[in-house]
C-alpha cells in the first residue's frame, strides 16, 4: 500500500501567502509553493518558501510564464522547485476550485507530478483572531488517478500541517499590525521591477 | 486608470493624512476623482471630518458629497451602521432625491439582500431607463453573487446602449478573462484600441490575450501589439519587453519545420532583451544575473 503523501509547510511560506491575499482583499491572487520531497521521507513533501504571483488577471499567460522560468531559475540553483500552487477566490463566500487553479495546477505537475493546490479557505481565515485553531486556513488539493483535482476529505488536516505550531498566533500578530501592505508579488515587480518579489525583509 | 504619477501622488497623500500631517479633505477629493477603491482610508479620514462640526460645516455644500463618499466606503467595509447613518442624513436634506434612492439601493446589496435591491434598482430604472450607475450595479450584483456569465450578459447590453464606457468594455474584457474565453476578451480589447488608439494599456492587454489564445498567426499579431505598446511607452514597459521574448520563441517552437523564416526576429529579440538588461542593471541589479539565464532559456 502506497503511503499517503503529506504536505509539510513551513511559517513564512504559509503567511506570505495569506498576507498576499489579504494585501488585495478585493481580488484572487495566486502563488507558488516551493520545496522537495524530503530526503529522508519520501512520503513527505517540504514546502519550504512562496512566491506571491498575481493580483490582476491571473489568468493571462505571458506573466505567468515569465514568473515561472524566473522563479524556477531562481530556485532550482537552491535544488528546490515548484511543488504547489495556491489560490485565493476573489469573492469571501467562495470555496470552490476554479478551472484557473485547475489549470496552473495541471501545468505545475507536469514537472512535479505530486504537487498540490491549496486554497485559501476564507471562512477560516475570518475565525483565525477567536480560536486557537492551528491548523493551515488552506484547503488541501490533490489529483486523483482520473487527474481529477479533489479536496482532500476529512482527514485532510492531517496530510497538511504548518511546520511550526505557533505559525496562526504569527499571522494573528501580523494581521494585526496590517503587515500585509509590505507583501510584494510578481504583479508589483513588472509594475517596478524595483520590488522584489522575493520579499527577503518581509520577515526580519 | 490611474497613471504611476497620480498613484504616487495619492500614496504620498494618503501616508500624509495617516501619519497626522493633514490634507484630508484633499486626499478625498483625489480618490474621488481617481476613481480608486481605498475604503478603509475613506472611512477612516471621511468620519473624522464629519464627526467634527467645526470641519463639517467648513466644507459648505460639499459637505453632502462627503456623506455620500463615506456612505459607500463604509458599505465596502462591512460597517453599515455608519452606512446606514449617513445614507439617513442625505435622505433627511435631499428627500425625494434618485441619488439617495440609488445608495439604498446600495446598502440592501451590502446586506445581501439581493431580491429588494434588484426591486428598488427596478423601481428607479422606471423612471430613468438611462441611469447608467443603476445599470452598473445590476452587473455588480451578478458579480457578488458570483453569476459571471449573467454579468457578462448584462454588460453586454449596457455596452449596446453605453458603447463609449471604456472602463466598461475593461471590465467586459476582465470577466471574458477569468472564464477564459479569450477570443471575446480580445474582441473587446480591439474596440478599445479603435476609440483609443494611444492607450498603451489597451496594446498590452490585448498582446497578453492573444499571446494566451496560442498559434501562429495570434502570436505574430502579439508580437506587434507588443512593440506598439513599447512604441507608445518609450521603451519603459517591462511586460511588452518581456512579451516580445516570449512571443519570439513561442514563434520559433511553432515554425519548426514550417519553413517559415522570421528575419526581423533575432534583432528584436536582442533590442528587447538588451533593454531589459540595462533597465535591471540600473534598479534591480541583484536580479540581473536570473534575467540573463531566463532570457537565455527562452532563446532555446
């Protein structure tokens, strides 16, 4: 029996990418995942950093493309690549999967045929100041032998977990403080290529 | 459409009120006239000067357009009560007025209301069939209510009526978009293109869609809409620059074997992808080495 994969995410991915969402409260923004198969578990992927992508017309190629060979250029030097995708719906009451999602992820796993797509899962993200919840505010996604996109069931909670525990008070705290607004996504650096997309001060 | 010269003076404003500097009244002003979506900031500073009679009442007859500016923001923002509020005030002064039918309206969609409002969106089209925010919100409320394809629907018939409404044909391109229905998303670029022939933004977007839409003969259609909008800009924009590398080596993977030789090609792919070297060696030095080996992947 084949062993069910988890996702492992670590902190600064997982609130780079819901800090990305909530910097651009009014559309869907998209994102990457970046990571590997742990070494020393093979039933595990690490998912280690993000790259927030787009808030506008994300699903629009050029962009996309362009994101992508620099991101993987970038990455692969660090022997990490694509190993996600993320989504956030533009409208709060939401939660399904669109074909856009659907798409990019069919095109990530071509190069990582386990990848997942995580969904920012907007009713949970709204309780996360009231409860001590620390699970992801990510719905898990994976494909299935028809390479059908399904949410993982019910047990999902278990194959998504944040490296660090703590991560939700974190994000709490960042909310808070609106640290959203120092997000930079690959939109903002083809606006001013000035802005790094890599965000390396966001978490200093 | 706001250019980079408006968005940064409207930031420099909007850091200026935020940090007690004043110029508040002048930053509403401006997001009015920009037409920008920053309701949190609106409410914030739009309340503050109605919550004060001395300031209130030294804005004289705008005082109203005021109530109206926050009404909205605060509907934005989920805080209806202060909607609610100065929605009453504007009903108070301007009793039998369309205008404040309109942010009633307005406030039941806020509520989710979805039936009462398309009933008092009815009730004031009876009277003027022409009233192009009431039409507006119709497509909004499609929107909210995630029905795409309704919007796109209505829009289209807006558009029949309104056809000089550019943000309108913007919006109509957006939605084909996010259903991927590129084809009508260009069919809507290319009557922007035609009012508005020096929009740079228009060349772009329409590059990007039929870039996305694939084959032959809409790449090499891209690769043009791509050197007009380098054209109109200068040489600045760094999505067209990009574009042209893309399109050059999507043109090269689908002329293989075609016999089909692009002459112009390499020298344009050099111009841009010079450009582009200078431009981040100057503001993005550390990102310099990755564009030259993206740039170099996109050759092969």
């Amino acid at each position: 029996m084949v062993a069910e994969l988890k996702y492992e995410i670590s902190q600064n991915a997982y609130i780079k990418l819901v800090l990305h969402a909530l910097k651009h409260k009014t559309t869907a923004v998209n994102g990457v995942l970046l990571g590997r198969v742990n070494p020393q578990n093979e039933s595990v992927v690490e998912i280690i950093d993000s790259v927030p992508l787009f808030h506008y017309n994300l699903a629009l190629l050029p962009p996309l493309e362009i994101a992508l060979i620099m991101i993987e250029e970038h990455y692969g030097s660090k022997g990490l690549g694509i190993v996600g995708y993320f989504h956030a719906n533009e409208r709060f009451g939401d939660a399904e999967l669109g074909i856009v999602a659907k798409n990019i992820g069919d095109h990530i796993c071509r190069y990582f045929p386990q990848a997942a797509v995580f969904l920012l899962d907007n009713k949970k993200l709204a309780a996360l100041p009231k409860g001590k919840d620390q699970s992801p505010v990510l719905q898990l996604y994976i494909r299935d032998a028809s390479k059908n996109w399904k949410l993982a069931g019910p047990d999902g909670g278990s194959r998504l977990v944040i490296k660090e525990p703590a991560a939700n008070v974190v994000l709490s705290d960042y909310i808070s403080s609106e640290k959203w607004q120092d997000v930079v996504d690959f939109d903002d650096h083809l606006d001013d290529i000035k802005m790094d997309w890599l965000n390396p001060e966001l978490f200093k | 459409m706001v250019s980079k010269t408006e968005e940064t003076q409207l930031n420099r404003l909007e850091n200026q009120v935020d940090n007690g500097g004043g110029g508040a009244w002048e930053y509403l002003c401006l997001v009015r006239k920009l037409k920008v979506r920053r309701s949190e900031k609106v409410l914030k500073h739009g309340l503050s000067i109605l919550n004060d009679p001395k300031k209130r009442s030294a804005l004289g007859p705008e005082e109203w357009t005021l109530y109206e500016q926050v009404a909205i923001a605060a509907m934005d923002c989920q805080c209806l009560d202060v909607a609610k509020d100065c929605i009453k005030v504007l009903q108070k002064k301007f009793p039998e007025s369309k205008r404040v039918g309109r942010l009633n309206g307005m406030l039941l969609e806020a509520k989710g209301s979805w039936a009462e409002a398309e009933k008092a969106y009815s009730s004031l089209l009876e009277d003027n069939s022409l009233d192009q925010i009431i039409h507006k919100r119709r497509i909004a409320m499609a929107k909210a209510q995630g029905n795409i394809s309704e919007a796109i629907e209505l829009l289209n018939k807006y558009l029949e009526i309104f056809m000089a409404d550019h943000e309108a044909w913007r919006e109509q391109a957006e939605l084909y978009v996010s259903l991927q229905m590129y084809k009508q998303a260009a069919f809507c670029y290319e009557e922007l293109i035609l009012s508005q022939p020096t929009v740079p933004l228009y060349h772009l977007a329409y590059a990007d869609v039929l870039y996305t839409l694939g084959g032959l003969e809409n790449l090499q259609t891209a690769k043009k809409y791509y050197a007009s909008t380098i054209d109109l800009t200068g040489g600045k924009n760094t999505r067209a620059l990009f574009g042209i590398c893309l399109c050059i080596s999507a043109i090269a993977q689908v002329s293989k074997g075609r016999n089909k030789e692009d002459k112009e090609s390499p020298e344009l792919q050099s111009l841009a992808a010079t450009a582009l070297e200078k431009d981040y060696k100057q503001r993005a030095a550390n990102k310099l080495g990755l564009l030259t080996c993206s740039l170099r992947s996109l050759k092969n």
